[in-house]
C-alpha cells in the first residue's frame, strides 16, 4: 500500500489539487494507467481528450438540427475527454519520460481549444437571444487558465483548480445539463447563466487573491534588496 501510495504521489507532484473529486479521481486515474496498452503514447492520449470535445461539439450540432435527444451524446464526449485529458500527462509520468515543459505547454492549448469546441457547439445550439451565454462561458473559463498560469509564476505551485471547483466538476455540471436540457428543453439556457455566474464570481474572487499574492511577492523581494 505505501509503495502504490508513493507511486501515487510522484504521478501527481507536478501539480496541486483541490478540487472536490480528488481523491477518488486519482485512485481511478492510477488505476487505469497500468492498463493502457504499451503503444498508446501521451500524446495518443491527448488527442484522444480532444476527440472528446470534437464529439460534445457534434452533440450541440445534432441537437440543434435533429432534436434534442442527442444531446446526451456529449456525456459521452465529454468522459472521453476526461480520459484523454487526465491521462495524458499522467501516463508520461507513470512511465518516466515525461516532458515537464512540452507537456505543460501542449495541455494548456489543448484545454483551451477544447473549451472552444464546446463553447461554439453551445453557441450554435442556443437561441440567438442567448448565445452570448457561450462566448462569456468560453471568456471565464480562459480568465481562469489566465490566473491559474499566473499563480503558477508568482508562487511556483501549478493549481488548476479554482477552491472546490477543477476541470473534472466542471465536466460533471456540463453532462447535468445537457441531461437537464434533454428532459426539459429550453432549461439550458438557465443553466448556462448560472454556471456562467459561477464562474464570473469564482474568477473575481481568485483575481482579487492573486493581485494580494502578486503585492505580497513585491513585498518579499524588496525586502531581500541590499
């Protein structure tokens, strides 16, 4: 048990999490490492999380011109995203060839053309009242990789989670919706104000604490000078 908890531990050192699924994410996420076939590589794994965006992409698309009993597609589309998304970078450390860098660099442009995808599947979904919806969805959630980066370059700790809320809880909501929408039609267009509500106040409240750690971080280094 504390060789697996250790391995564990080396998977996910890179970055910090806080989000609510945590802990049972990652037992299931080292789980399913050790059964990934040995010619899937990381980046296989990468493409296949943006697989996932491209399917809850289409579910949008589907809904909007055939009904919306396809939208429960993108549930599919987005635990596939999920899959690919967390096990990517993962599975280069399992294996020890990861590339801290490159693989920084490649998630975060996969993330933000994933929120893209699905943002504009949503876009084309909705009515054109409430299509904005989309666009201010897609702006917050890039306001909230723009301040997870940030913190990352004043406190050296990479955190994508945002309190409670990660990437995973986001997904959860996502899938809730579209089952909601499913159910009752029209119902998304509430439920997309105040996931994006949500995130304009999480957004606020974690820039307001960022400038603090960025005074703070001016603080120290003036205090360090001869």
């Amino acid at each position: 048990m504390k060789d697996i908890t250790t391995e564990r531990a080396k998977i996910f050192a890179d970055r910090k999490r806080t989000n609510i699924l945590r802990a049972g994410e990652q037992q299931f996420i080292h789980f399913l490492l050790g059964k990934i076939p040995g010619f899937i590589s990381p980046n296989i794994m990468t493409g296949v999380g943006m697989f996932g965006s491209i399917i809850v992409c289409a579910a949008f698309l589907l809904g909007a011109n055939f009904g919306n009993i396809f939208l429960p597609i993108g549930i599919i589309g987005l635990f596939i995203n999920w899959v690919g998304d967390s096990l990517d970078g993962r599975l280069a450390y399992y294996r020890g060839i990861a590339r801290k860098w490159y693989g920084f660099a490649l998630d975060i442009i996969m993330d933000w053309l994933s929120i893209i995808l699905i943002g504009m599947g949503y876009y084309f979904y909705a009515t054109d009242s409430t299509r904005i919806l989309g666009f201010i969805f897609v702006v917050c959630y890039g306001w909230s990789m723009i301040i997870s980066l940030l913190r990352y370059k004043i406190l050296g700790v990479y955190r994508i989670d945002a309190g409670l809320l990660g990437p995973t809880e986001l997904r959860v909501i996502i899938a809730m919706i579209l089952l909601l929408e499913t159910a009752i039609p029209g119902s998304i267009t509430y439920s997309a104000l105040i996931t994006t509500v949500i995130l304009l106040v999480i957004n606020l409240k974690d820039t307001n604490a960022l400038l603090e750690l960025g005074n703070d971080r001016d603080r120290e280094e003036k205090e360090l000078k001869p």
